[in-house]
C-alpha cells in the first residue's frame, strides 16, 4: 500500500554525531636548492548527516536513517625542480598520488517504504515503489574507491618576458566494495523489472576524465604610457561519465539505449584576455573571450524513466572591464 505524502513526512528531526582525527607526515630531502624530492601521508574526514525524516508505518515512529562520515587517506610522491634549459629558465614538478576513500556517500531515490528497507537491512523491494507512493532522495555510505594517478606541471620563462605554463594529469578513479544501487533510471511502477537493485562494482567515479591537459602563455611589456599584457590558456578534457551507472545498460549491454547515455566526448576549450594598465595602475581596460571557439558539453544530466535531461557548459563569453582605484 502506498505511503500517503500527507503523513509520513513529518518535521525534520535528525542528529548524528561524529568524531575524528586527522593527522599528517610529509618528509622532503633536498637535493640542492633548486631540487627536491617528498613523500606524503595524510588523512581526511567528511562528516555525515541524517536523510528527511518520516514515518515507519508499521511501528508509528518518525526516523531519520543516518549515514556516517567519509574518510580519505592520501599518499603521494613528487619531486619539484628549478633549473636552465639551455638558457631558458624552466620549472619541473610530479607528483604520483593514491587515495583510499572509505565509505563513500552516494545519493539515489528511493519510495519511503524502499528508504525504510533499505534502513534496516532488509532486501529493497522494487514493488513498493507503487504509483502514489512517496519518493524521497536518499544518501547513505555506498562503496570505497581508489583514486590515483600522476600529475605533471612546469613553467618555462622564454625571452621578452613570455611565460609558458602547463600542467598534465593522468587519474583513475574506480569504485570498490560497493553496495548494489537500486537503478534509478527507471521508475519502480512502470518497469519493475528494471528498477532493481544493480552493482556498480569497477565502474568509473562521476566527472573524471582519464586525462587532462592545461596550458597557457602569457607575456607583459611596457608601452610608454603603461603596460600591456595578454594571456591565452588551453585545456583538454578526455571523455567521462557524468554518473555512477556510466552509461551501462543492464538489460542491453551490446545495444544500449541513448535515453541512458550518460557520457561526455573529450573537448577542447580556449580563453583570452588581454589588458592595458594606465601609468600608477589606477586606470586598467581587460577585454576577455572565453570558451573562444563555442565549445558546449554537458555538464550535467538527470535521467529518469522517460528523458534524458541535460545542462551545458558555458557557451563563448566576451566582454570589456574597466577598473578605476582612486
């Protein structure tokens, strides 16, 4: 029988409480003063918290289910060097990192009856998501993940006074140990057989693109009543998922329908800018481009049991700033 919405949300009435320490050891050896090499071992918490609270209608108490903090240990390796390519002064810095997240929050929605399961233990039934029935979002700790990757970045300091920065990453990040998910694409009344509880063991943590690449040149030179400087920066993004179930179709894996695509192609972006600084820097005019060649992916997307909605990144922006200090 479907929860009534008219009594079985109820004031909210949540506590949780946490207590943690966090602690960290980084060790550097200097090779000589342009040159050094660390390690890092350090520890994070995020605290948890308390979904809405509603009625049990089998025993007349209100609850509201908890869920418990997060934990991350990062460990990561680097060096960072300065030194003269030839005669361009050049700096070099890596990094290779791993970070062991522990009993991550995931976020899904469940009917109050299917929350109050889920709460104690009990096998979910997709069934008591029946029409009418109440659907309320729900976090709790669903999986660990593995985080790692390498990340590089530098700077070369090239003649009249043009500077080259870039940085590149290299990141994989997995989802571990979880509990199956009940997938949320598709409603419980309509496709029964779909809504069901799925593992997502092995895939791809949301928004992590495999590889990324920055870069950006920038150069300032006087012009007798001031100075005029400009900057040009790049970045690339490989493909990613935009969520938990990375575009998987369980029922049809070798032809997955498009309503579940989820995934996002590679894209490059370009930004601009240039300014000009009047004398004591009282006066400055900034013209700017961003996204200069339109680039629009989407950003985000709600899929449910009959669309695919989508939200996008900026499309190209321009525009003219003037700062006057007095």
């Amino acid at each position: 029988m479907p929860i009534s919405p008219n009594n079985s949300i109820t004031v909210q009435d949540g506590r949780i409480d946490n207590e943690f320490v966090d602690w960290r050891i980084r060790l550097e050896h200097d090779l000589n003063n342009d040159q050094l090499l660390y390690g890092l071992i350090a520890t994070g918490h995020k605290s948890g918290g308390f979904n809405d609270t509603f009625s049990d209608p089998t025993t007349g108490l209100t609850l509201a289910p908890t869920y418990q903090e997060e934990s991350v240990t990062l460990f990561e390796v680097g060096s960072k060097n300065e030194f003269d390519l030839g005669d361009i002064p050049t700096t070099f810095n890596f990094s290779a990192f791993y970070n062991d997240y522990r009993d991550q929050v995931f976020t899904n929605l469940l009917s109050v009856e299917q929350a109050l399961e889920f709460n104690s233990g009990a096998p979910v039934d997709p069934l008591d998501a029946t029409p009418g029935a109440l659907v309320v979002s729900f976090s709790f700790n669903a999986a660990d993940s593995a985080i790692y990757g390498m990340q590089f970045d530098g700077k070369f300091e090239l003649p009249y006074d043009i500077n080259f920065n870039w940085t590149a990453l290299w990141l994989e990040a997995e989802i571990e140990n979880s509990q199956e998910i009940q997938d949320s694409r598709f409603q419980a009344d309509v496709a029964p057989d779909e809504a069901v509880f799925q593992s997502i063991d092995g895939n791809r943590l949301p928004r992590t693109p495999r590889f990324q690449l920055n870069a950006s040149l920038s150069q300032i030179f006087d012009v007798g009543s001031g100075t005029l400087d400009y900057v040009i920066s790049t970045g690339w993004r490989d493909s990613q998922f935009l969520t938990i179930f990375n575009s998987i179709d369980y029922q049809n894996p070798d032809n997955p329908r498009r309503r579940l695509d989820d995934s996002v192609d590679a894209y490059w972006t370009v930004d601009a800018g240039m300014g000009y600084t009047h004398g004591d820097g009282a006066l400055r005019v900034e013209a700017f481009a961003n996204n200069l060649f339109d680039e629009v992916r989407t950003a985000a997307t709600i899929i449910t049991q009959f669309d695919n909605t989508r939200f996008f990144t900026r499309p190209r922006t321009f525009g003219v700033r003037v700062r006057y200090t007095y």
